[in-house]
C-alpha cells in the first residue's frame, strides 16, 4: 500500500493510518502521500476526519494505527512539539494566538533570540521583520493581536508558522472567518508558499477555492480516502458527488413568498451606537428573510447584536411586535428572540459540557419548576431538535468539543429549534458547514420563514444572501448603504454598497 | 483501552481513595472501627460543609479566600447575639444573614466591579477578619447557655449533629448543581461567561449567588466549630480555606472553572482524612506527614493532568 502512494518527491507520508476515538472511527485505513512545493486539499463532509488528519501529523492526537514517513523515514510524532521540531505546523480552524501580546511576541513565542538566557529584543524583533520582508507579508510588529482584524491575526498565526522553518503547513478552514477580497489574498500567500517549495495540506468548505488553489484533491468520507487526484480533473459537480455520495443539486431551496405588507415585527429607528454604527434604519417581518450584508468590519454583527440587547445602543429605538424593546438579553429571549453568534466557540458553546446542556441552555424555564429540572423533557426536546439538524454525534451526554466543526455548528441551530424564536438573528449561520449540511441548513432557513419566523440573516458569503433573502440591507462603516429588493437586488448592486463607505 | 483511559480519568480519585482505605483496613489497628470512623466523619464536616459550596464558586469560574474569614468571624457574631441574649436560634440567624451578607458583598465586588476573585476575596478578608475582632471586642468568647454546646454535639444514630449537618449540606449543594436550573447556569457562567450570557444567563447573579451562598455554607461550618470547641476566637488566621481548598482540587475539580463536581470534592476530604487518620495511627512524626501530603497532594494534581493530555 505504502509504495502505490510514496513516490521520490513526497515529503510526508501516510501508509494505512487510522484513528478511534472511543467507537468512533475518525480515520480507517488512509494512505496519502504530501510533496513539497505542492497545495493538497482535503474535502468532505462535516465529521469526515479531515481536521482529525492534521491533527495526527501535527502530534495533537496519535493514530491507532498504521505509519508515518517524513522523508522517507518511519517517525512517531509523540507531541506537538516533537512536530514542530520537524517543521509540521498547523494554522488552527479556530486561531491560538496570545490576544493581549503584541504581533512580535506571538511570531516569536518560544523561538525568542536570547543571549545568555535573556531575550534579546532587538535581535528577535529583526528576526521578525526577516520573515515578514521574505514573505512580503508585513505588519506592525508592536500591534496587539486582540485588535486586529482576523485577516491580519491569521497573518500573524502563517508568520508565526514560517518563522519556524516550517515544510509542510496545514491550513485548517483558514478562510471561514475572511472577507471575500481578503480570501483572495490569503490563498495567493498560499501558492507562494508553495512556489517557496512548503508542503501546505489545505482544508476547506469553499469547493471553488479548492479547484483554484491546489494541486491535488483527496476527498473523505466517513473517515475513509475516497479519492486522491489531481485537481485539474476535477469539477465542481465531481467534488459535490465525492464529498456527498449524491449528484449536484441547486444549493438553495425555493424561497417561500415575501409576506404581503403587514406590520413588521422588528422596527429599528435611527439606532446609534457611537464609533459602531449610525442611524440604523431596520425592519424585518413575519416570514420574511432579511440579508443584512456589507464588509466584515462594517458594524453587521453589532446592529444583530444591539438588536438582541447584548450591545447598549446611546440613542435610537428598537420596536419589538409594536412595542419598544427594553431589558436585558434574558427578556428578549423569552419575548421570542434567538441568536446564533457569529463565533461559535467564543460566544455560544461551553466545549467541556455535554451536547444536550450546550443545546437545551436559554430554554431550561421550560424543562424546570422553581429550577428543578425536569430532565425527561428536556432530553425529549433536544434529541427532537438534534434529529431535525441531522447533527452527527455519538451520545447527547458527549462533550461539545468531541463534535467535528460543522457538528459544533448544528448545536446552535438545535439550540435555536428548541427556541421557537418569532425571530432569529443568524449571523454567519454556515460557517464551517459542509456543502451538503448547508443545503440542510438553507432548507431550515426557508422553512422556518414559512412557518412565520422572522429572520435577520448576517452572512460574508454574497451567494448566501442572494440566495436566501428576500430583501437586503447592506451597511458600509456603520451606516445603511442600501435597501435592496426586487429588481434592484442583483449581486452588483450588494457589493457597490458595501463598497461605498455609507 | 479508550474506554479504560475514560473511566480513570472520570473516577481515578475514587477508585484511589478506595485502595487506600482498603490498605489501610487491612494493615492498621484501628482504622477499620466503628469509632474512628464516627470521628473522621466529626472532624470532617466542617471542612466537607465549605468544601461542597467552595466546590460550586470554583465552577462558576471564581476563587474564595475569604471562606476563612467568615469562618472565623460569623461564630463571633453568633456568640454575642448568644451572650446577650441567651436565645440560640436567634444566635444561629445572626451568624448566618452575617455570613450572608460578607458573602453578597464578595458576589457583588467580584462581579460588579470585575475584580479578580483571588484579589477581591484576599482584600475583603482583611475586612471580615477586622470586623470579627470588633464585634468581640478582641477577646476569647464562650457560649453562656447549654444549648449552644450542643448545636454540634448531639448524638442521632451514632452520628454527631455536626456530621449530619455535613451530610445535609453536601446533598444540598449536589442536588443544586446536577438537579437545578441554577446549577447549569453555575456550569455555563465558569464555562464561557460570554456564551453564558449571549444564551440569556445573568452571569453576575450567579456568580453572586455562588459567593453568596459559600459565605453562608462557610458561616455555618464556623459556628459548628465553635459549638465543639465550645469557644471562638479573632484572629487571622487562613488556615481552614486551604484544607477545603485542597478537598476541592484533590477531588478534581477544575480551578479554571466549568468542570467539576461536589461528589469529587467529597471524596477528595475522605481521601485526605483517611491518608492523616493513617499517619496519626501508624504515630508517624507531623512533619513528615506535612512532606508526604503535599507530595501527594502534586500527584493527584499531576495524574489529572496527565490523563487530560493523554485523553487527547
Ligand atoms: N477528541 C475527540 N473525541 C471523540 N471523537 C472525536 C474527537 N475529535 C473528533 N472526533 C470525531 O471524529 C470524527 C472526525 O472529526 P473531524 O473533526 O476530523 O471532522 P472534519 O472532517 O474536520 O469535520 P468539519 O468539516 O466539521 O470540521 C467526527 O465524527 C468527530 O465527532
Ligand atoms: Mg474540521
């Protein structure tokens, strides 16, 4: 097996590995050989093993079985560090910077230059700027992390990985979090860095920048190697199939009717929250699906956010089935709100508590008389919700961290099926998602519409508001840049906009 | 193999607790009485009635030091209500809403203010412990009536009222957290407070709960020892917060919050009463049983460590 995928060029190899976690079997039986100066992607289904992979060349987890060739040379990588040392890094799906530390120190951490047991600063910090200058890739070394912009700290995260001599990069769904320009970017740095002959292993729900950026393309199902070939033979539609085991079909679902003119049921007058955003003008009705689109930056994710009270606003008002909207976020949500956070694990999950808390928590009035818990009906009501996500997992007593990326996800749409909001804010509802569990998730969208929930969909994906909104605000530095609907919605129209500084 | 590594990880301490009381059966004169067994549950309670409440601010994600300051200066409030006064249950309320309150001011600096717990509590325990020698006018005080001697005395099925006052509030703490809307919200608020909060959760009520309810759990325990000791005393001394501390972290409760249960510090106080009770009954000299703690205590620290890494 091994001498059918190894060749002279391959820098690492993979021969019959497999990986269990408890019974479940992450990976069985894979053989992929990686070569420098080569992108190699790495698709398939939420849960299908592809971080799991990264994850045992980058000595996070250690396979169950089978072998590992760098080089040609059988090694056993026993810790992260031991991968490092090989120069295997990894940029994370979800980013392991120092937010408090300055951009120098993050790219530095642990690689400080010292003389005799000191840091010396001055030579550490030319070390830096050598990286950035190689790769062309520069920023303020005296910056903070937790105040730049994602783009600029995955930048930071790939400086950090060169400065370690890295030869093979594992980039783990880096461009979830970015803008569609700064996407772009990012995967130019990626041909560059292997034009600078690094093995990068790739890994991405986007099919189209999969079939722009890389070489060769290995599908995974279910934890087993369906395909490996190179990527100029490869379609869309030929992915589509390899990573669902169906044909191609549209990704969005006919969108029910807009509703007549009725009352709206959210009303947001001049909504100001100053150095945020300005005169905020928002109406969303039962049924119908709001696209609220623009730059990431452009204050999107604090109007959601103002809306559902977790952000104070200093002028304005917010009018909820009528009524003017007060209090904190606890009565909104019983007044019929829900959220689904932009980040998924900052701002929604509890990752060390099992499935079933993290989905059932907003709702456990419900489940409890004076506090007491009635478990039974809670765990009826969140496998019910759970079943309707098509969430894979093991047990609903599992932990939240033990789901795949996308399952992680479908933990806030159970989250918010439980909810039966009359409104649901959904800020970057897909991320992460497979492109199968998208059009799952697009058909829940569009039902919930039907059924007369108002939605607020935030989303960086221009074909995703297309696709599923019946009117699009579109904001630019914190202002309404345009209401768009009917003919006048066309993808042009959106990104002008959004381009167009209010 | 996955599942072996699973089930040490969740009940190691238990199942090491287990083995060392079996050790200790088989090879030790007098361990494995009826009558040791009554004082080691006697002596433990006080520690057992902070630790399991200790156990639920440590959840929420907050830390206490000022557990021995109510410890020390509740009892005094207790015993000058009780000399004034005569009148024990009236004493026993002072005592408690005294402990109440320090502990909602705690909860409310803590939260409010977003003061570092172990800084806050550090501070307000300089403050508890100065109240304590005002309302006693800096001296020794004794209770004046027969009742109060016998809040922790008593005798019910072989067992001293101070031990079933333990039990009373181990139960009472566990079925808080695993029975209760609260309790998930304890879980959720040391978890990730922001997701706490983005899911409705009024994050700085919990935590002034969790507070709230320690100080009063901690004011309990000291005027159960002082009904023993038939005496209490100002001073500042923060011994008791460390052996109910160590009860919490033996029994694997995590100090980053989010994870744990009262269980686990329960076994954590038997685990460090029955290693003790061993050394005094094998008459082993007090230094080198202060050594032997404390290397255990690491080792308990570092198998859950490691078996965290490992697990991965
Ligand atoms: N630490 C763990 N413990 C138990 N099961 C795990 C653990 N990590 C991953 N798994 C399981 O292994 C399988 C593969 O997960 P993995 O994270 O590799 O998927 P993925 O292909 O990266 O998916 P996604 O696209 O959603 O990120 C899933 O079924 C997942 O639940
Ligand atoms: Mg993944």
């Amino acid at each position: 097996m091994a001498d059918s995928v190894a060749n002279t060029h391959s820098l690492l190899t993979l021969s019959g590995v497999s990986k269990h976690f408890g019974g479940v079997d992450a990976l069985s039986d894979i053989s992929i050989a990686f070569e420098a100066g080569k992108v190699h992607a790495l698709v398939g289904e939420n849960g299908a093993g592809k971080s799991t992979l990264g994850k045992l060349i980058l000595g996070i987890h250690r396979p169950s079985g089978g072998t590992i060739a760098l080089d040609g040379k059988d090694i056993s990588i026993e810790e992260p560090a031991a991968a490092l040392r090989l120069g295997l890094v990894g940029i994370a799906q979800e980013l392991s910077l120092m937010p408090r530390a300055n951009v120098m120190d993050n790219i530095a951490l642990g690689r400080e230059v010292t003389r005799r047991g000191l840091v010396d600063r001055a030579a550490t910090l030319k070390a830096v700027k050598d990286v950035m200058d190689r790769y062309d890739m520069r920023l303020d070394p005296f910056a903070i992390v937790g105040d730049l912009p994602m783009a600029e700290r995955q930048k930071v995260e790939i400086l950090r990985a060169l400065s370690r001599d890295a030869r093979l990069i594992i980039f783990d769904e880096p461009t979830a979090r970015l803008a569609t320009h700064q996407a772009k970017q990012l995967l130019g740095l990626i041909r560059a860095l292997a034009a600078a002959g690094k093995a990068v292993i790739y890994v991405s729900h986007f099919l189209d920048e999969i079939l722009e950026v890389s070489d060769t393309i290995t599908v995974l199902r279910n934890g087993r190697l369906i395909s490996t070939r190179p990527a100029s033979v490869e379609t869309r539609a030929t992915l589509v199939a390899g990573v669902t085991g169906q044909d191609y079909q549209s990704q969005f679902p006919p969108l029910p009717p807009a509703p007549a003119d009725g009352a709206p049921l959210v009303r947001v007058r001049n909504l100001t929250a100053k150095g945020v955003f300005e005169g905020i003008n928002l109406e969303v009705r039962p049924g119908e699906i709001v696209g609220l689109a623009g730059l990431v930056g452009a204050g999107r994710s604090e109007v959601a956010h103002a809306i559902y009270g977790a952000l104070a606003v200093d002028s304005g008002e917010i009018e909820f089935d009528g009524k003017p909207l007060t209090g904190p976020i606890r009565r909104r949500i019983d007044l019929g709100m829900a959220m689904i956070p932009e980040s998924r694990r900052d701002q929604a999950l509890f990752l060390g508590r099992p499935i079933l808390e993290n989905i059932a928590l907003p709702y456990l009035k419900r489940f409890s008389r004076l506090s007491w818990l009635n478990k039974r009906a809670e765990k009826a009501s969140v496998e019910t919700a759970a079943a309707n996500t098509a969430m894979k997992f093991g047990a609903l007593s599992d932990r939240a961290d033990t789901l795949s990326g996308g399952n992680q996800q479908k933990i806030l749409f159970a989250r918010a099926a439980i909810g039966r909001p009359r409104l649901l804010i959904a800020d970057e509802p897909t991320r992460g998602v497979d492109v199968g569990a998208k059009r799952s998730i697009y058909q829940m969208i569009a039902k919930l519409a039907a059924e007369g929930e108002a939605i607020l969909l935030i989303s960086s994906e221009i074909e995703e508001i297309m696709g599923l909104s019946h009117r699009v605000v579109v904001l630019s530095r914190g202002r309404v840049a345009a209401q768009l609907q009917g003919a006048a919605l066309t993808e042009k129209a959106v990104i002008e906009a959004a381009f167009s500084g209010g | 193999m996955q599942r072996a590594m699973n089930f040490t990880r969740t009940y190691g301490i238990l199942i090491v607790t287990v083995l060392m009381f079996i050790a200790l059966a088989l090879t030790t004169d007098g361990f494995a009485t009826w009558r040791n067994f009554r004082n080691i549950l006697d002596q433990q309670s006080t520690v057992l009635i902070a630790a399991s409440f200790l156990t639920i601010a440590t959840i929420a994600g907050n830390f206490d030091v000022s557990v021995s300051a109510v410890y020390v200066t509740a009892p005094l409030v207790a015993l000058v209500v009780e000399n004034a006064t005569g009148n024990v249950p009236l004493a026993i309320v002072a005592a408690i809403i005294a402990g109440l309150a320090m502990g909602l001011f705690n909860g409310i600096v803590v939260s409010r203010f977003r003061i570092n717990s172990f800084i806050a509590t550090l501070a307000t325990s300089f403050m508890f412990f100065g109240a304590g020698y005002l309302v006693s006018d800096r001296s020794l005080m004794r209770p004046v009536s027969d009742a109060y001697p016998m809040l922790a005395r008593s005798q019910f099925l072989g067992l001293t009222s101070a031990t079933w006052v333990s039990f009373a509030m181990v139960i009472i703490a566990s079925v808080l957290l695993t029975q209760t809307r609260f309790g998930r919200n304890v879980f959720a608020t040391g978890g990730n407070p922001e997701a706490a909060r983005i899911a409705g959760v009024n994050v700085p009520r919990v935590q002034i709960a969790t507070f709230a309810l320690l100080a009063t759990a901690a004011a309990i325990a000291g005027v159960i020892n002082s009904s023993r000791s038939l005496s209490a005393q100002p001073s500042d001394d923060f011994s008791f917060v460390f052996a109910v501390l160590t009860a919490v972290i033996v029994g694997g409760t995590s100090i980053a919050g989010g994870q744990g249960a009262v269980w686990r510090t329960v076994v954590g106080a038997f685990f460090l009463a029955f290693m003790s009770n061993g050394f005094n009954l094998h008459q082993i000299d007090p230094i080198w049983q202060r050594l032997i703690e404390g290397l255990v205590i690491l080792i308990a620290v570092g198998i859950d460590a490691w078996t965290q890494r490992n697990s991965r």
